[in-house]
C-alpha cells in the first residue's frame, strides 16, 4: 500500500496514533526503495520527522489561506456564494410560508431547492428583520 503521509494525518497525535495503528499490522515504511521498520530507532524517527513535516504544511495552508481571506475581506471581494434564490423568489417564499400553507419539503420542490436552502432563506430573513 503506497499512502502520502501529508494526507494521512493533520497532526501529530493523529499521525502517531494511525503509525501506531500501522505498526500493530506490520507495516513498513519504503522510501526511495529503501524499506524502514517503524519498530526500529531510525524508522520511528523518519516516521516521526514526516509527520511533523506533513503538520507543519497544514499548518502553513491553513495560514496561508486565513491570510488570503483577511485580504480579500479588506478588499471587500469575499462575499461567499451568492444565494440560491433571487430577492423576488426570497421574498414570494417568505409570503408562501408565512402563509402556512405548505410545509418545507413542499416549498422545497416549489422553489426547486433543497430543504436546506429554504431553513437557510427563512434564518436570513429572521436576522434581517430583527
């Protein structure tokens, strides 16, 4: 079985705890054809140094991707998606509902969506009239 290690954990507890799980079934680490029994100094050092490496990747993702969303907001370019349903299509579901008359599942196949677009569409109106 061939794994990438930095998809194989998001930390190193997680890492330990799946090279521990591994180690129980007699898996071996192959590097460049060279093969390191994680039972063994070297091997458990290898499989350690690659799951701090795999950790600290994410760690820089994740980094990376909080900075890019701070930028984007002062640039006021993150919005998220756009809703399903246009204003005129909120505001006719939010009669229909208010209405009483249909139960979400059926406003739900009115309006083409899923039931969770409509829970959705009714929150956002709640907030905004509150």
């Amino acid at each position: 079985m061939v794994a990438k290690l930095d998809r194989l954990a998001r930390s190193l507890r997680d890492a330990k705890d799946i090279v521990d799980e591994l180690t129980a079934k007699g898996v071996k680490l192959s590097i460049g054809g060279s093969v390191h029994d994680p039972n063994d100094p070297v091997g458990r050092l290898l499989f350690n140094v690659l799951a701090m490496v795999a950790e600290f990747e994410s760690d820089l993702i994740r980094a990376r991707t909080k900075e890019g969303m701070q930028v984007a907001n002062t640039k006021g370019r993150l919005r998220g998606k756009p809703p399903k349903l246009s204003p005129a299509q909120q505001k006719h579901l939010m009669e229909v509902y208010n209405a009483g008359t249909h139960t979400t599942a059926e406003l739900a196949e009115l309006f083409n969506v899923a039931r969770s677009t409509i829970y959705r569409t009714i929150q956002r109106q709640h907030r905004g009239n509150s």
